[in-house]
C-alpha cells in the first residue's frame, strides 16, 4: 500500500498571492492536488488523513549530497509556513478514486513571508490506518514575485562599468604581472531573474595570449555567521585569443532551479555574486 | 561584483507600463510575409555517387536543358564558375548522347545565377563538391581537449560520451598527442549514424540524450585540427543540428496542439499566420526549459550554436527573436577566437537569421565586419600546415553565404558601407565577387565604374580578373546600366583585358556590333590564341543561340568578316552551327541581304568541302543547305526567285544534292507559274517558264549520276511540255539520249530499257518537233539501240523498244502525209529489227525458248491491237504465231519450265475476233455507203497497214527477202 501525492500543476511553481492593491486585496494561490492511494484491495478503511504543508529554510541540499551540513532539526528550521489540516476523519475510501486537497499557499508564520525556493517547499501528507501511517511527499516549488527587490532600488537598471587591469588586482600570486586592460559593462546590476544578465566587454589590450574569459555566477549563502560560497554556473564568454577592441557581450541566463533571487531574512541571507575570470595563457 | 536578484512577475508586466523600459511589441504583419527559398533540384550530387553522365532530362531542341539543373564537374578544384568564359542567358546545356556530335562540347556551358537567393541547399552542394575531394582519402584529426563541462550539468544522461564511442569505432586507432585520427570516410559515417541516432532518442522520448548529441556535434566544431576536413564537417554537423532544432519544434508544435485542446495546430502553411500570443502557458515554459538548458552551456561556440538550432522555437516564447537578439549573438560570436570556426559560425547564422527575418542587416553587418578580421588575420598568418591558397579557400564558402546575406535585397547604405570595407582591407577576388553577385543588381549597375576602376586596380591576377568581370557581366545582364558610358567602359576594360564576357543580349544591339567591331581591332593585332578563339566562339554560338533576330544578326557587316579571324575549322563548325540553327528557327528566307549573307556563310561551309571530306560530312552540309534554299521565298514573284537560284546554283557547284535541290525547285517554279496563269501563258510568263526550263537544261549536265541526270531531265522535260515548249522539250529528251548514249553502261541495260520505254511513252503525245523530222528522237533511240551492245538480254528488250515505237507510231492521229510516211518507215524498220533479232535468236535456238517465244507473241500481240487487219498483217501474224507455238512446244519439251499457253491463246482470240470484225466490214465496205465512214473511221490504221503493205511488198530488199526466205526455210524445218 503507499500513498501518492500529485499535484496539479505539473511545473510544481507556485506563486503566492500579492497585494495589488491598495485596498489590499489578496490573490490567493492555491495549491491544489490529488492523493492517490495505491492498493490490492479495492477499498481500504482508514482512520484519517492529514495534510501537512511546510515551507522553510534548510541547509541541505540535494546537490552537495553530503558534503554539507546535515538536515536541521525540526525545531531549528526556520518556518515560513506551516500547514496542518485534517483532510479526512476516517472511513472508507476507494482505492481508484483520488482525494483532493488543497490550501492556499502564504506565509503564516508570525513575521515571516515566503521567499522563493530553490530547493523547494513540501507538502507531506499523512495517512491513518489503524495503527500504521502512510506518508507521502511531494515538493513544490515557490516563486515569490517580487522577492528579493531592494526597497530602496525597485526594479531600476544600475549600470555599472568596470575596469579590469593590473591596478585593480587585489592580490596577485604572481611575481610579475603582466599587462592586460580590459573594459565593460553590464547593463544592471539590479536583475530581474526571468531576465537575463547583460552587459559587455573589450579587450583592449593583452601582453598574454587570452585563453578563456568566463562570467561566473556565485551564490553565497550565511548562516549563523558563517559564510559559504558556490559556484551556481560558469559561462564561458570568449574562447581564445579574441580580437582585441571588440564588443564581446556578457549574456546569461538565470538557470531556474539551482539559482534564486536574493534573500536577506535576519538569520539567513542568500545572495548573488558575479566572477569575471580570465585566463591567460 | 555583487548582483542582486530579485524575481519579478506581476509587479513586472503591470509596472512596465511606468517605465522607460519598453516591451517590444511583435510585429504581425512582418511575421506574416512568406519568404520562399529556392531548392534547386540536384540531379548529381557527389554524396549520390553519380557519374558524369548521370541524367540528363529531355533535352529542348537544341540540347537545351532544364534551367535549374546543376550540372557539377568533379574534376575541377576550383569553384564551378572559373570554367568557361561566356555567359548570356541561355539555360544550362548537357552533354548530348551523340558523342560524335561536333556540337557536344557547347553543350556544357554555365548558367548564369538569377538574381534569386540562392538556398543552403544548393551552396551545401557546390561547397561538398570543391571539398570533398580534397579530403577523399585523407585522415582526420579529432582534438583530444576534452574540457570537465562535456557533460557537467548534462551528465545525468546515461551512456558513454559520444566522443568514447566513436574513439572505440574509429578503425584506426592510432593515438597521438592531439587526438585520435579516423578517415574522413568514416567519421562522415559516424556523424550519419548520430544523426540517425539522435532520431531514435527522440522517438524514444528520450530528449536529454538528444541534447547530449546535439552539444556534442557543437563541441566537435570546436575542433579544427584538420582544416581541410572543416566545412564538411560543418555541414555535417549543422545538418544534425538542423535536425535536433527541428525536432524541438516539432514537438512544440504537438505539445501545442494537445494544451489547447487541439484547438491551436500548427502545420507548415500556417506557421507564419498563428497568434503566437494564444499558446498554452505549459507550452511556453516548456520551450523555456530547452532555452535555458541551451543557456548554461559553458563553452561559448556550442552555446551560440544550440540557441541558433533551436531559434525556431523562439515564437513559442513570445520572443520573436529581435534584432536585438541577433545583434547579440552576433556579437558573442566575437568571442570566438579560431577564425575557422568563428566564420562558420558567423555563417550559421547568417543563415538561420536570414530564414526567420532576411530584412536584417544589422547583425550581418556586425557579422562582416567581424570576419574580415578574421580573414586578414588568416591572410596574415596562414596556417601551419596549409598552404596559404588552401586555407583561403576554406574561408571561402563563408565569405560567399555572408555576402549573399547582406547584398541580398540590400539598399544603397548597406551596400556603401559593405563596399568601404571592402575597400578598407586587405583585398581579396571573393570579396569582391560575391559583392558584385549578391546585392541587387540595380546597385552594382550604377556602380560599375567605381567597381571596374576596383577590378582594375586591385587585382592583377589574370584569373582573378576575368572571374570578376565575369561577374560583372552577369550582374549587368540583370540590369544594364543606364548609361552608356558605364557600358562603354565595361566594354573597353573587358577589351583591354582580353577577356569577351559582357554581352548585352536583348537591349542593344548596337552593343553586339561594337564587340565584333571592336573584336576585329584586337584580333588584327595579335596572334591567334587558341584559347580565346575558343571563348569567342562560344560567344557566337550563344549569341546565336539567343538571338531574338536571329536574320539580323546575321546582318551585321562584322559578323561575316569576323569569321574570317577564326581557324579554319573553327570557322567551318561555326559556319555549319549557325546555318543549322537558322535553319530550324526561321520559317522563310525573304530578305535578300539575308540571303546574301546566308549565302556568304554557306558558301564558307561548301568551300571546306573537297576529296578529304567524309561522306556523313558531306551529307549532312548538303542537307542544311537543301534546307535553306528550301526556305526561299518571294511568294508571286518568281523572278526573284530564279535569280536566286541562279546564284545558288553558282555558289554551290560542287554539291550535287544542292544542285538537284536546285533543279526541283527551278522546275517547280515553272510549275507553278503553269498553275498561277492556269495553263494560259502570257508573253512574260512563258519567257519566265522558257528561262526556268533552260536553267535546268544547263544545270543537269553538271550532275555527276547519270541517273539522276536523265531523271531530271525527264522531269524537266515533262515540266516544259506542259508549258507547251516543244522546242526545249525535245532538246531536252535529245540531252537524255545523248547522255545514255555517252554513258552506255552494259550493267544498266535494263534500267535504261525501262528510261526508254519511259520516254518512248513520254513521246506518245507528241513524237517530235515538227519543225524537224518527225521521228527523229525515236530515230535517236534506234541509233542507240543499233550502236551498243546490250547484252545478254538485248534481244527482248530491242524487241520491246521496237514495239514501243510501233505503239507510238500507231497512236500518231495528228498527221499529214510526210508524217505518216515517215511513221510507216519506222514501223517497218521496227520490224525488221524484230525478224533480226528472232533470226539471231534463232541460231542459240535451245537456250532461248522463253525469249523467243516472248519475241513472237509480242509482236504478235502489238500487230492485233493496234494495227487494221490486212492480208500480209494475217500472214505476218500468223507466223509469229506458228513460230510462238513452236517454240513453245520446243521448250517445253526441254526444259523445266513450262510455258504457259495462254498467252498464245488470248492473243489469238484477239487475232481472231480482229480477224472478224475486219471481215465485218470489208464486207460493208463493198456495200459501198458506209465504206467512206469506215474508212474515215479507221482511216489512220487502215492506211498504215496499206502503206505497210506495199512498202513491203515494193521495198523489200534483198536482205529483207532473204531474211524471210531463210525464216521460212527454218520454220518448215523446226
């Protein structure tokens, strides 16, 4: 016998609802889904159904498997949502039909909103037979709009020109350096995440033959006071010597589920960072 | 530097309207414009593995082909163009079957490219065509730097990279420090096999596996370690790239169609017209999802080339891509570095922007600039293992697609600063070419000064030049400057350099005589060049062939000296092309400067014939010019024509076919001026038909075949008799015995029986001029009977002469005393020729039953039915009877074949019932009354037989009476 939870939206993105207006009207988003129960019989007899939605902040992820830290105890998780709601007393159920829940997605923990996930937000769904329970699980995504706008930017492009030459170096590991200017752009540094990254750059000069120029988009992640960096992905922009005194432009995308936009929350924070790399030969 | 992200949704698209940041807005209607791409039908194809032979649709009259057709020449290196010089408008021509045909090898001459886009399709042939086998059997470098990104965000895909799979196949696996070497056969099989591969996936819905692929073919462009083996293998690969996009799109477009509830379905034709603005929301992320999976590719060349696979995709988005967008990967392609592959790239696209919005200039523009710095750098540095021209040339399908990108219904700015760009780097032929090629003609027309002064000054090579000016003449054929001094210059450069490419067929031809004239200037002051011989001749084959008036152009003064510049046999085949093509295009010849000048040319031809000349030459020039003289035509005026035929007569002595051309349709002339006055001739006609007749007479005397001279002369006598010339018809049937006469062939004898008969039959209606004796050309065929041998069988066939003339003598009704004397003469002489020949016969008695008999029943035969019944008639009959049956019996008995009877028995009966009849009226002629009418009846026959009669009985000679006696004798002793 198991338990199976679908949901219907198949891309699993759900957007809570957002105040559009003065009056503070609400959209609500509802997730919405069904719970299968899979089983020989026909029919089963139960004693309840309860759904659990939670929404919160861990420190695993999938990807680091278990490189990072382990998975927070319950009481450390920081909450944004918390659901528990009894779908079903108890009865028969037929096993072919699907059971429906729902509930609407927001943040209802005191002085907390959602922010988007990229890990995900879940929905564990407990079921009562007797004295066994069967669960199931399911993630979902949350795409929260307008998280991460810096109050005091908006939505505003800031442009910012760059300069990359001996003298901006911070440290350098080499005795001697060698002589190299290159110029750019980017469009803004205040993103939009469906948008992409846009900006430019000109080699001008370069003592050393260019192997590789590469945009590199870092997530840092601090948490109880220690910070850790990640490489979210590495786009190579030029590739070899390139021709010197030409617009190469700096274009990425935002990949959907390993990046998200920046979250400051009082004991977490996540924020984005980009790396121009230069390889020279 | 520290990016801040945040999301944006609803705040975004409802704020948008405050800020300066604009959504674009999709423009329908150009979306909506349908641009048709070329394909043109291939009929070889290096990849097919067609002959040179291979098909050659039906070809139009002249060998013409099908416009579209392609016709690639595996044996040349260098671009298909380069080959021969000249090019009008006429269609592309294969080479004939008839591999004897003179004319095969002006059957292979270029087309010219149309204004028209020329399609991927088609370039991917041409380009496999100049490289493939450059690479046939050479081995090809896989680079070995695998980077740590191969499959990094991709590698939850199960299976081997595509790179271990093919190392593991590859046959030979010699491992070097740079990468693993495979023929480029094979890895031209491999890259098949991944395309069909990837199909498979697909089916199998497995699409991250396709992905793989189609990145992996990206990365493999990355990979120049065999320069050589480069744009096959770009081709190659965009080809599966091509597919994966189009697979994406496919899916889309199903995707699509089950979202909306099989409401939205997109299908090829209404692609262009579906409001993209109604796709399912599923769908468009969905299409997202391939986009950013495409975006997180590391390394920059496959990155560009994925999003490009997949750009079609990009209307699902609601992004149609923008001029920014492509502007943008225009620009990401600068960080390309390797120039090969920076180019090819550049070059992808060009064409895959040209197949979504070709009215885009911006990004190709960025594009050109772009590349010419990666071609001066290659100029500069060349290759390592290349030679400089080889590695030129590898860049060189890419100059050409990128021009005709940007020249491609280009305007005036585009094409200014295209050409400044041009001028500003390092110059190359190609540049300079696919710039006069591509953009629209208009332009490069009214820029043909500036482009020659280019051609002029930039380029020394001889090749280099004539391929340019090359160009340049078709360009203009498109669009002929306006003014004249443009086309002046062309002319005069073209001249000057020896090269005869422009010619403005349909506008002026004005421009045609000043080529010849000025060809005549250049040839007068060198020495013959074979080479350019030849490119003027197929000038004039071309210019020919296209001709719109085609009688003018053979009007031109120019023309016919200029032939005079070419070797002779070139001058020959020349002569006979355009004659030939005359021939089957122009229904009738009127013009008399025409005719001259057709005569000149023809005269030419008939001139090269001599003894060395092959009879199928021979025939085939007599035809053409039969042909033509054919074709002459005054309508009513035959003077005209007769002076025509005069002249022809003069020009073509030596071809007798011409000459019996000639004859007929001299004698039809006076034939038809019979018809036309309707047999009443006036003074003017009949000297008309009286000159006819004697051209004739002159004429046939000039045939070599004794034959057909007497045939002719027949037919000519005929003719004159109908007009009513006796005078020329006699001394025309007196040319035909004299020619027998000189021409005795015993061989022939019974060909020439049957002429005389033909003739004696002829003579029926009127014996002879009565201005001289009667009978004198009977008199002449007696002679000639009494003069030659004839052989074997001359017995017969005397005897049938004999009788013949009898026959006609009897039918002379018309008659006066001399005359009938005169017949009664003959008819005796007949006769005794007759005993003569039974006499002779008689002595070889045994051999010549059937002969004999023949002989005696003949005359037998004659006698009754045509003469009147008298006593010695009977008796003469009688005996020929007796003698008949004699023979017969004799022969009979001897040899195998019998002899019929029935000949003697009919004739008999005629005999008899003659015999009767004559009794008949004998005996009503002693009634007296009617005996006057009877006789008036019967008066010729009746007084034949009576001047026979005493004739015989008073002028029977010592040899007759012997040669009776000596029958009688004989017949009492058989």
């Amino acid at each position: 016998m198991s338990l199976e939870i679908k949901l219907d939206r198949a891309s699993k993105f759900y957007e809570p609802g957002v105040i559009i207006d003065i009056s503070k009207i609400m959209l609500q988003e509802k997730v919405t889904g069904y719970i299968t129960i899979i089983d020989s019989q026909s029919q089963i007899q139960h004693s309840g159904i309860v759904v659990n939605a939670e929404g919160y902040m861990d420190t695993v992820s999938i990807i680091r498997g278990n490189i990072g830290r382990p998975p927070m105890k319950d009481e450390d998780r920081i909450y944004f949502m918390k659901k528990k709601f009894t779908l079903s007393d108890g009865g028969k159920l037929n096993t072919s039909t699907p059971i429906p829940f729902e509930f609407i997605l927001e943040a209802n923990e005191k002085g907390e909103s959602l922010i988007d996930a990229y890990v995900g937000y879940e929905v564990q769904i407990t079921l009562n037979k007797g004295g066994k329970t069967l669960k199931g699980n399911e993630k979902f995504y949350c795409a929260v709009p307008g998280a991460g706008i810096d109050t005091t930017i908006g939505r505003r492009d800031m442009p910012k020109e760059f300069a990359i030459s001996p003298d901006n170096l911070e440290a350098s590991t080499l005795k001697s350096v060698p002589k190299f200017k290159f110029e750019g752009q980017i469009y803004s540094v205040n993103c939009a995440f469906q948008e992409p990254f846009d900006g430019y750059i000109i080699t001008r000069d370069s003592e050393y033959v260019i192997k590789s120029i590469e945009v590199q988009l870092v997530r840092v992640e601090t948490f109880e006071g220690k910070t850790f960096a990640t490489e979210v992905q590495n786009i190579q922009v030029a590739d070899g010597d390139v021709i010197r005194d030409m617009e190469i432009p700096l274009y990425m995308l935002f990949p959907k589920i390993y990046s998200c936009p920046t979250v400051i929350h009082a004991k977490f924070s996540v924020i984005n960072l980009i790396h121009q790399r230069l390889t020279l030969d | 530097m520290s990016l801040r992200l945040y999301s944006s949704q609803y705040f975004y698209y409802i704020i948008s309207s405050y800020c300066y940041r604009e959504v674009s807005k999709r423009n329908y209607e150009l979306e909506q414009v349908k641009f048709q791409l070329q394909g043109k039908k291939v009929r070889e194809h290096p990849l097919l593995g067609g002959g040179e032979d291979a098909g050659s649709a039906p070809a139009g009259a002249f060998g013409q082909q099908n416009k579209n057709v392609l016709y690639l020449d595996q044996n040349k290196n260098v671009e298909e163009e380069d080959v021969d010089g000249d090019d009008e408008d006429s269609p592309k021509k294969t080479k004939k079957e008839d591999k004897n045909d003179p004319y095969a090898e002006y059957m292979t001459l270029d087309s010219r490219p149309t204004g028209e886009f020329e399609s991927w399709e088609a370039k991917k042939v041409k380009i496999l065509a100049v490289f493939r086998p450059q690479t046939e059997n050479q081995e090809v470098m896989i680079g070995d730097n695998r980077d740590r990104d191969i499959d990094r965000p991709i590698r939850l895909g199960k299976g081997k990279s595509r790179m271990d799979q093919l190392e593991k196949r590859s046959t030979t696996t010699s491992r070097s420090n740079q990468g693993t070497l495979i023929s480029a056969r094979d890895f031209t099989q491999q890259l098949e096999k991944l395309n069909r591969e990837m199909k498979r996936f697909w089916e199998k819905e497995d699409k991250v596996a396709c992905m793989r692929i189609a990145i992996q073919c990206a990365k493999l462009l990355n990979d120049v370690e065999t320069p050589l083996f480069y744009p096959q293998k770009f081709i190659l690969l965009t080809d599966i790239l091509d597919n994966f996009g189009s697979l994406v799109f496919g899916r889309m477009k199903k995707l699509t169609k089950e979202h909306s509830g099989g409401k939205i379905v997109i299908t090829d034709a209404n692609e262009d017209q579906i409001d993209y603005t109604k796709i399912p929301d599923k769908v468009r992320e969905i299409c997202m999802n391939w986009f950013l999976k495409s975006a997180c590719i590391r390394e920059v060349l496959p990155r560009i080339y994925l999003e490009l696979a997949l750009v079609s995709c990009h209307r699902f988005i609601q992004r149609r891509v923008q001029q920014g967008d492509l502007i943008r990967l225009s620009k990401m392609i600068r960080g390309i570095a390797e120039p090969l592959c920076a180019t090819y790239t550049c070059a992808y696209l060009a064409r895959v922007g040209h197949s979504i919005d070709p009215n885009q200039k911006e990004y190709l523009m960025n594009m050109v600039e772009f590349a010419y710095k990666h071609y001066n750098y290659a100029i500069k540095n060349g290759h390592s293992k290349l030679s400089q021209e080889q590695y030129f040339s590898l860049f060189e399908p890419t100059i050409d697609w990128l021009f005709q990108c940007v020249g491609h219904n280009a305007n005036k700015q585009t094409f200014i600063k295209v050409y400044d760009m041009y001028e500003n780097n390092p110059k190359k032929a190609i540049y300079l070419k696919s710039i006069i090629r591509y953009f629209p003609s208009e332009l490069i027309a009214s820029a043909t000064t500036t482009v020659i002064g280019a051609i002029k000054d930039h380029f020394i090579s001889e090749d280099d030049r004539l391929s340019l000016i090359k160009e340049m003449g078709l360009t203009l054929l498109r669009s002929p400057p306006k003014k004249n001094q443009s086309k002046l210059d062309f002319i005069n450069f073209g001249w000057d350099q020896f090269a005869i490419k422009n010619l403005n067929q349909n506008s002026v031809n004005l421009f045609i005589k000043e080529i010849f004239r000025k060809f005549q200037d250049f040839a007068l002051s060198t020495t013959s060049d074979d080479d350019l011989f030849k490119k003027l001749e197929f000038l004039l084959v071309k210019v020919m062939m296209t001709a719109q008036d085609f009688s003018e152009l053979i009007g031109f003064e120019n023309l016919l000296g200029l032939l005079n510049y070419f070797p002779i046999s070139v001058k020959n085949k020349l002569c006979e092309m355009m004659l030939k093509f005359f021939v089957d295009h122009h229904p009738k010849l009127q013009d008399g400067f025409l005719i001259h000048s057709i005569f000149q040319i023809a005269k030419t031809l008939h001139d090269k014939i001599d003894s060395m000349s092959s009879d199928e030459e021979i025939k085939r020039i007599s035809k053409t010019l039969c042909k033509i003289i054919r074709k002459i035509d005054f309508g009513k005026d035959f003077d005209k024509t007769l002076i025509v035929y005069t002249t022809a007569r003069g020009l073509f002595i030596n071809l007798d076919e011409v000459t019996e051309t000639l004859i007929t349709q001299v004698v039809s002339l006076a034939a038809k001026a019979h018809f036309y006055v309707k047999g009443k001739h006036s003074q003017k006609t009949i000297s008309f038909v009286k000159a006819c007749i004697a051209y004739s007479h002159i004429t046939i005397p000039t045939l070599e075949s004794m034959d057909k001279q007497v045939q002719y002369f027949m037919l000519t006598a005929q003719v004159g008799l109908m007009n009513g010339l006796l005078g020329e018809t006699d001394s025309l049937l007196k040319g035909v015995l004299s020619t027998i006469d000189e021409n005795f062939d015993q061989k022939k004898v019974n060909q020439i029986a049957d002429t005389i008969l033909n003739i004696l039959g002829f003579l029926v209606i009127v014996p002879s001029n009565p201005e001289t004796s009667f009978f004198q050309l009977v008199e002449g065929i007696l002679s000639l009977l009494k003069n030659h041998e004839w052989g074997s069988t001359q017995h017969i066939l005397k005897t049938k002469i004999h009788i013949e003339i009898e026959v006609i003598v009897s039918y002379s009704v018309i008659g006066n005393e001399e005359f009938k004397r005169e017949a009664t003469q003959l008819m005796d002489y007949c006769f005794d020729q007759i005993l003569e020949s039974i006499e002779k016969l008689n002595d070889v008695k045994q051999s010549y039953y059937p002969e004999l008999f023949q002989i005696c029943i003949l005359a037998a035969n004659t006698l009754v039915q045509n003469c009147a019944i008298s006593k010695k008639i009977d008796s003469f009959v009688n005996k020929m009877f007796k003698m008949a049956d004699g023979y017969l019996t004799e022969n009979n008995k001897v040899s195998g074949e019998k002899i019929n009877r029935n000949v003697i028995n009919l004739t008999f009966e005629n005999f008899r019932k003659k015999k009767e009849v004559f009794a008949a009226q004998q005996q009503n002629q002693t009634s007296g009354a009617s005996a006057q009418q009877q006789m008036q009846q019967q008066p010729p026959r009746q007084s034949v037989s009576q001047q026979q009669q005493q004739p015989q009985m008073q002028q029977m000679n010592p040899a007759q009476q012997l040669a009776q006696a000596m029958k009688q004798r004989q017949m009492m002793s058989s």
